[in-house]
C-alpha cells in the first residue's frame, strides 16, 4: 500500500503566472499562508507586492520578499485604516501600473473573544472582528477594482470550515467567516461583468501564528487528522496551489466559489 502522504511532486513550477502582477495581504512571518501562497504563485513566474501591519512586522515582511526574485514593493497598511487602503493602491497605481490579483490572508478578533460562549461576545468584539476579517476584503476589492479592470482579474480570501459549522473557540470569527464567505458571493456578482473572479478558500487548521495559543488547538490538529479522509493535516503547499489555480488562468470560469482545501474533514457527518 502506498503511504498516505504528500509526494515531491505537489510542488512545481510553471510560466503560468510570467508576466503577471499581484498584492498578497496577511503576511507576518514564515509560517503564514499568506508566505506559502507567495512563495507559490513566485515560483510559477508572478511579480509580487506586499502589505505588512505596521512597523512591527516590517523586517520580517522585508527580509522575507528578498528571498524571491525580482523586486517586491512593500507598503504598509492597518486594514482598519481607509486612508492606508487608499495610499497602498495609489502607490501600487505607480509602481505596477495594473494588477492581474489580490490575496486577501488577514483575520483578527480580540483574544478575550476566541474563548467561552459566543453569546458572551461584546459588541465592540463583534464588530472588529467583522470590521478586519470581512468589511476589509469589500474595501480593499474596491480600491483595487480600477487596477485589476484593466486586464481582467481575480480575489482570493482566506476562510475556515468555523464559518458553517460550530468549532469550539472559534466563536465570534465564524460569524465574521460567514460574513466574508458571503462578500465574497456579492463581490463576485459585482465584479464579475468587468472580468474580475473572486472566490475563497476554506483551509484546513495549519499551525500559524493565527492558532498558536488557541487553547486546545493541538487535539484538534489531532481529531482533524483522524476524521479527514485523508488521514492527515493540510500543508500550506496544497492551500497555495489552490490560491494558484484559482488566480491563474485555470481558473477561469470559476468565481463567487468557496474552495475547501482541508483533506476531506468536511465531508463527514462523525
Ligand atoms: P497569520 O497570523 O500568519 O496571518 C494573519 C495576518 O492577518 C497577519 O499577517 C496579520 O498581520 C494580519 N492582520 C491582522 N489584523 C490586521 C489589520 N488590522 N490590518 C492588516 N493586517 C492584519 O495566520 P494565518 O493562519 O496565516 O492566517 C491567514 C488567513 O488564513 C486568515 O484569514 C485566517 O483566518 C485564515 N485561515 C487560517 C487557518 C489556520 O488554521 N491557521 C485555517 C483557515 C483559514
Ligand atoms: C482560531 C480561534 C479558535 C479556534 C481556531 C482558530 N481554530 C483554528 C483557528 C480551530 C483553525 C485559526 N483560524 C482559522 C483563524 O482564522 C484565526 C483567527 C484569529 C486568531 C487570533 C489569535 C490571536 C488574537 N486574535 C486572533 N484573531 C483571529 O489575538
């Protein structure tokens, strides 16, 4: 029998994406998925611009882009900000001229409301979550909107199963998943007529800064594995080639669609 595991040849490269310019949103180190999805649609011939969340996280973003080839623009930008928003896509105007895709990796609910019942949720919880994890993509779809009509284009966004279905801790941000699974339907309807797809991916747990230090976060690694079809976790490697093929050319006549890249879990009923 043949092991259960991910072969070599999951990762390769192509000229699929040579020539192409994109804005991946979301990274904060090596570990994120917004890095492995970069590192991905790189490798596949992609010229990429960055976003970083303040200062704090601006080495890390700066030393990572080097590592790729070519010359990576980095702009700072707190998607809580309009003003950032506008500034990022005004530079990026400049600097790339048109963009072919956007990458939207960014969640954020205060720690205190990633615990307890969800009916505890405050409504200052309830609104920065929705506010950073799902009014942000509507606003940066807009700005980019003029750069990506030029040429036709495409979105994605990072979702999670806690959208549709119950995770314990998950809480407030599934409200805010279901609430950017649903933009992404209504941006698809308003974008699509200018070519523009945008579509979501539902990955798997994958230990990132986002889920280190959610209590019990381990045995779920541990109960997902069991129950997936596949017998195992998800590997950023195969969330990015998702993000690949829905922002190449592959993926064209897909779009307002939710991907789940999760080795089968949601398809069982126990
Ligand atoms: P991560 O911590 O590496 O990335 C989250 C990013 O959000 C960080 O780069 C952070 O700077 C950014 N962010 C938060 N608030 C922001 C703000 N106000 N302005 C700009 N950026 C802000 O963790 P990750 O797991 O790579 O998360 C990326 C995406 O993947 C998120 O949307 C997350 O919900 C989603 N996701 C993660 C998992 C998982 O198990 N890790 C599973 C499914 C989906
Ligand atoms: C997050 C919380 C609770 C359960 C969770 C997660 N499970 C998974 C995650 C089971 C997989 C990770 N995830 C999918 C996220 O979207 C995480 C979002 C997030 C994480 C933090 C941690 C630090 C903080 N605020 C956060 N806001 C959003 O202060």
């Amino acid at each position: 029998m043949t092991e259960n595991t991910m072969t070599e040849n999951v990762q390769f490269t192509s000229g699929f994406l040579k020539g192409k310019k994109g804005i991946v949103l979301g990274v904060a180190n090596k570990r994120s998925i917004a890095w492995g999805i970069s590192k991905c649609l790189s490798s596949h011939g992609a010229q990429l611009a960055f976003t970083y969340q303040g200062e704090r996280l601006k080495e890390s973003v700066e030393e990572l882009s080097k590592t790729l080839p070519g010359e990576s623009p980095l702009y700072s930008c707190d998607v809580a900000k309009d003003e950032e928003i506008k500034s990022v896509f005004e530079k990026l105007g400049s600097d790339f001229g048109s963009l072919d895709f956007l990458v939207h990796c960014i969640a954020f609910a205060k720690k205190e409301e990633l615990a307890g019942r969800t009916i505890e949720t405050s409504r200052e919880g309830f609104q920065i979550a929705h506010d950073i994890s799902s009014y942000s993509l509507i606003a940066l779809a807009k700005a980019a909107e003029p750069l990506l009509e030029k040429n036709g284009g495409s979105i994605v966004a990072l979702t999670y199963l806690g959208a549709d279905k119950v995770i314990p801790n998950y809480n407030v941000m599934g409200l805010a998943k279901a609430s950017l699974e649903s933009g992404v339907r209504y941006l698809a309807a308003d974008l699509g007529p200018k070519n523009i797809r945008v579509n979501g991916i539902s990955a798997g747990p994958v230990n990132t800064l986002a889920a280190r230090g959610i209590a019990g976060f381990t045995t779920m690694l541990d109960s997902h594995r069991n129950r997936a079809p596949l017998k195992r976790n998800v590997e950023i490697v195969e969330v990015a080639n998702a993000a690949f093929f829905l922002l190449s050319p592959l993926g064209s006549g897909i779009t307002g669609e939710i991907l789940y890249v999760d080795c089968g879990y949601r398809i069982m009923g126990a």
